[in-house]
C-alpha cells in the first residue's frame, strides 16, 4: 500500500485544538464553517454508504464529502459541471489572460472588510475592461469577459488579484459586426499602462466612496485607518503607485482556454498535491517564487500559522467569486452569444450541460457503478445509506477511507 500523502484536512485534523486556543475568538462564521467542514470532509462524521461487488461480495465504505467550496477535495464535481456549460460558450477567436492585482497597502483593508473591497475590486475591473474596450481609440467595441478572484499568493499571504479570460475582440455600437481586438507592441488585448491607471482610478473612487458612507470598518492594527485623515493618506499615496496590470499572450485554441478554466475556476488557497510533510507540529509545501523567475521553493510554517494562512482566503457567505460582465453577463448571454456566432459566421451551438460528480461520495448523487479493487471484474453497486451515527457504530475493521 502506497504512503498516504499529506493533505490539508489532516493539519486541521491534527493541530486544529490547537489553532482554535489561539484564533478562536477573530474566527468568522464562514471561516469556523470551513474549519469544521474540512476536518470533516470523508470521515464516518458526514456519514456515507456501502458498496458492494456484484462478482465477489467485496464491500467496501465511503464517506460523504464537505462539498465546502474551501476544501482542496470537493472541487472535482463543481470544475467538471461548470467547465462542461463554458465550453458551448466559447467563440472561434483568440482568448486573451488579463491579471488585475490590488497593491499590498490597499489589499490589506480586505482582511476586515472582505466582501466590499471584493466587491469594489471586481466592480472597478469591470469598469476598466468595458470602458476602455469601448474607446474607440483602443477597440470601438463591446466586449464580454469571465472574471476570478483569488485572494491569495503561493505563499498563502494575502494577495488580491482577478483573473480575466477575454475573447479578443467585441460586437460594435451598431451590433453590425465583429471588430477583433489589436495587438499592441507591449502588451495584448489593451495597452496595460492604460487598464493599470484607469483601475486605479475607479477602485480609489469607489473605495472612497465606502469609506464616507461608513461601509469600512478598522479596527487592531488597521485602527489607524478609522480616520478620515489617515485614510485619505494611504489613498493618495496608492494613486502615486502603479498598480499592476498586465495581458499575456493569446491562447492557442479553446482547448487551451478550457484547461486554464479547470486549473483557475476552483481553486482553493492551497492544493493536496504542494504539501510534502506533516510533522512535528510543522507543515512543509512547496511554492513558486515569482520574484525570482518562477523558482519552484520550499516553505515551513508552524501548523497554527498554516491553518491561520489558509483560513484568511475562505470567501464570505454567499460571495460570489466568479462573475461575468460585458455580453457574458448571465442576463442576455444566451442572445449576445447567439450574436457574436453569427457575426463571426460561427455554427450556432446548444449545449445542456449534465455532468456527473466525479469524486463526489455523497450519498444523494447517483455515479456510475466502480470497478471492484479485489476481483477487477466486478462492478461495486450500493446497497446501503449510512447516517454519521451508523458509521460511528460499525466494526471497526470494516471502515474504510475511501477518500
């Protein structure tokens, strides 16, 4: 039997007391929420059910899944039905990668106020693509684009940033045709000194804005900036800044796109596959240091501080943290599509997306039966639903991680 690798649940299964006397009291509900679920995630705690093989009578246990969009396991499902209903969305145009990323001084203030500097972050970024798209000395048209936050760094410190997929060009004022995009000497798409400073611009007014209507709150070591004059400072002193903005090259083709979808979409602070040990009240992962040439590093931190790091990039309840704008907004997307394929003299395409759930061992979703790991002949189908409480009361033996 191979090692188990370590993963994410097994730091908060193991040093999560420990965590909890340290940070309980400045915990959110969300972030508790996550915190538990993980821990929870495919144990006998979330119940389970039993399959058994229809050749040699093998049973075998598995256990529910959190489904918590925080945990690095229960993305599988939501990746694949997402990714399968963008892929009768794409157009036969380039995809151009834009990067929108708050500075540290101002993505600070999102440690206590996450859902409206979020909010204002993706307001400001959608002002700036459509605005200067629609200049008639950039583009002269309207464009659509998919956006993602991630609020982290490889590092797990806090580092606010959207990631942009934009088809390269847009439907004209007059809805007559499509006008692709150009390509600038320094940058593609857009020149990027121009999206840096326009989004600049419209965060700093918005972010004002909140700031006068009492809708941002300080306090511990960001009390300072409870005052309007302290406020005003760290404002102005961002405008002087310039904040980072940049396209890179076009994708290769839509399959290209699709595979950035899956890799960006749902991802979480941190995945299974970068931790390398759990021990000794340490945890060691790997990261990759961009400042130094995409170096790929080893970082240690106390499991505590571990925990701590992962937990500030839980999302508040509800945000939604993949949003589209421009003739991708959900409200006519379906026409601007329709739109946008025939200007471009693209095959009109229908698609009714329904995927099933790999990875999913929810007792409510119905998969496809698994191959026997005894026989390799038999097919295990199930024949029996387990409540938290039945598990907890089977023989021992019998238990097995599935996960």
């Amino acid at each position: 039997m191979s090692e188990h690798r370590p993963e994410v649940a097994d730091v908060f299964r193991t040093y999560g007391d420990d965590f909890l006397a340290r940070w309980e009291r400045v915990v959110s509900r969300p972030q508790r929420k996550a915190f538990d679920d993980i821990r929870a995630c495919r144990t006998a705690a979330l119940g389970g059910h039993v399959d058994q093989c229809d050749q040699c009578g093998h049973c075998a246990i598995s256990y529910n899944s959190c489904r918590n969009r925080s945990c690095p396991k229960c993305q599988g499902a939501a990746r694949a039905q997402w990714l399968a209903e963008r892929e009768a969305e794409l157009l036969p145009v380039e995809y151009f990668h834009v990067v929108f990323t708050l500075p540290q001084q101002i993505a600070r203030m999102a440690l206590q106020n996450a859902r409206r500097i979020y909010s204002i972050l993706f307001r400001a970024v959608a002002e700036t693509l459509l605005t200067i798209a629609a200049d008639p000395q950039h583009l002269g048209a309207a464009i659509g684009f998919l956006a993602v936050l991630h609020s982290w760094g490889q590092n797990l410190h806090l580092h606010p940033h959207i990631h942009c997929v934009v088809p390269g060009g847009g439907i004209s004022p007059d809805n007559s045709r499509w006008i692709p995009c150009r390509r600038y000497r320094k940058s593609f798409f857009l020149p990027g000194k121009v999206l840096s400073r326009f989004f600049r611009k419209r965060f700093l007014i918005h972010v004002r804005r909140s700031f006068q209507k009492g809708k941002l709150q300080f306090h511990g070591e960001l009390e300072s900036l409870a005052q309007p004059a302290a406020f005003e400072a760290l404002c102005q002193k961002a405008g002087r800044m310039e904040w980072v903005v940049y396209a890179k090259r076009p994708f290769g083709s839509p399959e290209q796109v699709l595979k950035y979808l899956a890799r960006y979409t749902h991802r979480v602070a941190i995945s299974n596959r970068r931790l390398l040990s759990v021990e000794n009240g340490r945890v060691t992962f790997e990261w990759k240091d961009y400042a130094a040439g995409n170096q790929t590093k080893t970082m240690t931190l106390e499991a505590v501080e571990f925990i701590r790091r992962f937990l500030l990039h839980v999302l508040p309840s509800g945000f939604v943290h993949i949003r589209h704008f421009g003739f991708l907004a959900n409200r006519k997307r379906k026409e601007n599509l329709a739109l946008c394929r025939s200007l471009l003299a693209a095959p009109q395409l229908v698609s009714e997306a329904s995927v099933d759930s790999p990875g999913s061992h929810d007792s409510t979703t119905e998969e496809q039966p698994r191959r026997c790991p005894v026989c390799k002949t038999g097919r295990l189908i199930r024949i029996q639903v387990l409540t938290a409480a039945a598990c907890a009361c089977l023989p021992v033996p019998m238990i097995a991680d599935t996960s």
